[in-house]
C-alpha cells in the first residue's frame, strides 16, 4: 500500500513535469492545403454557468468557457515553442451563450446539440508556467487561477468565432462520440498580423464529463464543475498575410 | 515501534495527489485525416459513406505526448505519424430525418504509433485519393513505439452539421515503449472528433480532418484516511 501510495504522488508530479509537447516537427500539411496551425491536447477544459453534468444539458443562456495550453505550433508560429520552460502558451474562449441542448432521440441513440454564439478567443504567451496541467487541474471555483493563469502574458493572437457547434452522441453501444466546430477569424494580436483576418475551421473533439457513477467509453471524468475535455486545433487561414520587408532584407535572402 | 509506523502511514496518505489521478490520464494526442479503403462505393455521402463491407482508415501526426511516453520521444531527432486500420463496418445505421450515420467495425482493428528518424527516414505526406504513393507509406515506415487492438470502435456523423467522431477501445500489446506502460494501464481507449467538408483542409480523396487521443487508466490513487480509519485496519 505504501509503495502504491508514493507511486501515485510521483505520477502526480512527473505528469506536470513531463509532459513533451510538439514544436514544428509535425506539420507536414498536404501541399496546397491549409493544414493545422495551432493544436491543443492534454490540457484543455470547459466549463459553463448553466450545465448539468447529470443531464448533458446546457441551459439557454449559459455562459460556456474554455481554457487551455498549446501542444503545437505550425506555420506561421512554427519558430513558437510550446516546450519552452520559461513561456505558458494557453488560451481561452469566452463570450459563449447557449442556445440551450438540443436532444435528439435518434433509435436508440441519444444526440447532444448545443450551439453557443458570440463568442471569441485569446492566445497568450506569459511567464512562469502556471497554468494548471490535466493533473493538477483544480475543482471550480478556482479563483486566481481559472481563468487567470490562462490568460496572463501577451497576447499573441485574438479574434472571433461564429457559431460553435457541439454535438456529442450516446450511441447505441453506450458509448460517446462527440465533436466540436466553429469558423474563427483573427482581429489582434502581436502576431495578428501574420495570420490576418481570413476565416478557417477551429474544430475537434469534446469529451464530456460523464453523467453518472460509472465511465461510459468516450466520456472524460473531470473534477468538480467542469463539463468536457476538448482536444482539436484552429487551422492556418487560407491566405497568410505578405509580411512586410525592406529591400536589405530580401536582398539577404539570395546571397 | 507499530504507533510510529502507523503515523508514518498517515502522513504518506495524505500527500498530495491529483484529484482525479483514479482517472484516465491522457498518453498522446494526434492530427490527420481518414479515408476509406477499401471503399467499393465512392463519395462521402450518406448513401455511399463507410456502407457494410468497406474499410475505414486514419492517419496522420503524433501531436503531444503524456507523462508515460514524453521521457523516451526525441521531436527534434525523430517524425512521429500514427495509423489506424483493419477496420471493416459490420454495423451500419443511417438516419436520413436526422442526416445521422452511426456506424460499427468489426473487432479487431489496429492502431499503431510510429517514429521515423528525421536523418534517415521519409518525410510523411498526405498525398490525394489514398491509398497512394505516400499515404500510408510514409506513415508507417520506421519503428512502431506504440500498437494495439482496436475494439468496439464506433463511428457517428452527423451530415447537417458536417461534423462527428468516433471512440473505441484500444488495448496496447506491442511497440518499443510498450514496457512503460504499466500492464494494469494498457486497455485504453481512444476518441476522436471529425470535421468534414465544407473544409478546405481536406485533401481530396480524404473524408473527414481528425483531432483526437488515445488515453489509458490511471494509476492506483492515494486515498485520504483520518487517524480513526487507520487504526481499524490493523485492529
């Protein structure tokens, strides 16, 4: 029992600590398509002002926030290191208002729509790490750290989403698929500029909390006052801004 | 002797633990695209999509790795690509009031995780219309660090929202980072959202982009005991 005991602490603190995330070494888009610009993996959370976790259901008028950390940084923030042990990539959407859950018997399965509007996000580079990991991710209300921590540092890029649409299924098997889209668009940001105002597909999956005592597969088991893990990215817009130069500066290019 | 044992132990059970650290943990994340092979019935449509019979692929990148795996990865030296395949639909329900498909493969399928030397091996690429010169070929060369059965994998869609996902069991049994995997942890299972067309990220010949994970069980969890409840294990 004690070596079980001194197992899970040290997992515990290795999992804050170990964690490898990507740089640019994996974005190889396809040529000629948009691929994936930013990603996020294991920490990224929701949570809403109105959800009952017993019910899978957001009421009309419920506030959905999610927090995060970067795991990837493609073209045009490949030279960004979400590794770097001195700056804390997260981010955060917020703004979100429900239209409230939509159920859909469907045979014997049960679909989960909820679209949330107005919505936008922010990405930030602060210092020190201090965002909460899947680990060490704490019960809500956490005041000083969600949403702080994930919103602390400079911001690299914000702008706004259409409607995000979450759908998760109950599936006849009992188990859960889930999935989450919006269209964003950039409007600021110390980087805004290389990614412009163009709209791309943020999109991914959405692992809800599950509603009773058991685990149905395809459900994610968070503390208190969560609601899902999401795991997706934002894609590079389909035009990247030009970036300014100076003749000098070409001229480097080609000696 | 015993009473400082026992205080020993109580001050061990109180260590701070995560939360939910009796919960799964997250093991590694990807990016890709699926694709249907093979697929005697063309066209993500409803009327032709993943039908009885065909095949179900996805591939793509390792994007983040959990605790269990970071330690052993170099993503400076080394490409790290997945593979999903084997899956064949035995169940097929489509909802056309609903524009809902839910489909089932049949068990097993197989999911592999592969790392490919920057220096000495192939750069993957997509490619259109897979299987193709480089898709998967160059997904799938270089060694397998991670590989498992995949069961019970269930694939929804919905076509009016151009969306869906799918989640599975996938139980661990082979690869060269295998033994780090505690062999209590090694059923996990693995889950992914789909984006579909209108989606100019999708390659032709693709169907739908793919982010997702593969998570395994946690580890035995510390327990928070009072002095009360210690004692009366050992009465």
């Amino acid at each position: 029992m004690k070596s079980r005991i001194w197992v899970a602490a040290v997992m515990g603190l290795l999992a804050t600590a170990l964690s490898a995330t990507l740089a640019n070494a994996q974005c190889n888009p396809a040529p000629n398509y948009p691929g994936v610009m930013i990603k996020f993996d294991a920490d990224a959370w929701a949570y809403e002002t109105a959800y009952s976790t017993a019910t899978l259901i957001s009421a009309p008028g419920s506030q959905l926030t999610v927090v995060g950390r970067v795991s990837v940084f493609c073209s045009p923030f490949a030279d960004l290191d979400p590794t770097d042990l001195n700056t804390d990539y997260t981010f955060i959407w917020d703004g979100l208002t429900s239209q409230g859950t939509v159920t859909t018997p469907i045979g014997s399965s049960m679909r989960y729509t909820t679209k949330y509007v107005g919505g936008g996000f922010r990405i930030y580079a602060g210092s020190p790490r201090n965002a909460p990991t899947a680990a060490t991710l704490p019960a809500l209300p956490a005041p000083g750290v969600v949403p702080d921590a994930f919103v602390d540092g400079t911001m690299i890029l914000g702008g706004g989403m259409d409607t995000l649409v979450v759908i998760f299924t109950r599936t006849s098997t009992g188990s859960y698929t889930s999935s989450f889209r919006a269209n964003y668009w950039g409007t600021g940001g110390t980087r805004y500029d290389q990614v412009g105002g163009d709209v791309n597909l943020l999109s991914g999956a959405w692992c809800v909390v599950p509603p009773g005592p058991s685990t149905p597969l395809g459900t994610c088991p968070l503390p208190a006052g969560w609601s899902a893990h999401p795991n997706g990215k934002w894609d590079t817009p389909l035009s990247v801004p030009a970036l300014p130069s100076t003749w000098g500066k070409i001229k480097t290019l080609y000696r | 002797m015993k009473r400082a044992a026992l205080l020993l132990l109580l001050a061990l059970s109180v260590i701070a633990v995560p939360a939910f650290a009796d919960s799964d943990v997250f093991l590694l994340g990807f990016a890709g695209y699926d694709y249907e092979s093979p697929n005697p019935n063309p066209g993500p449509d409803p009327g032709n999509y993943l039908n009885i019979g065909e095949g179900y692929k996805a591939l793509g990148f390792v994007t983040d790795f959990g605790a269990y795996l970071a330690p052993y990865v170099n993503i400076t030296a080394n490409e790290y690509t997945y593979y999903y395949y084997d899956l064949t639909v035995q169940n097929y329900a489509y909802y056309p009031e609903f524009g809902y498909l839910e489909v089932g493969f049949a068990n097993p399928g197989r999911g592999r995780f592969y790392e490919d030397s920057h220096a000495t091996g192939t750069p993957a690429w997509y490619g259109v219309y897979p299987p193709n010169a480089t898709a998967p070929s160059t997904f799938i060369d270089g060694t397998v660090f991670l590989g498992g059965h995949i069961e019970y994998l269930v694939l929804s869609y919905d076509f009016g929202a151009n969306q869906g996902g799918f989640t599975g069991n996938i139980h661990f049994d082979e690869g060269s980072l295998l033994s780090q995997i505690p062999l209590a942890q090694r059923d996990g299972w693995t889950l992914s959202g789909l984006a579909g067309r209108p989606n100019p990220a999708i390659p032709d010949g693709y169907d739908h982009q793919i982010s997702g994970e593969c998570r395994i069980p946690g580890p035995v969890p510390a327990a928070h005991r009072t002095w009360g409840a210690l004692k009366a294990l050992y009465r």
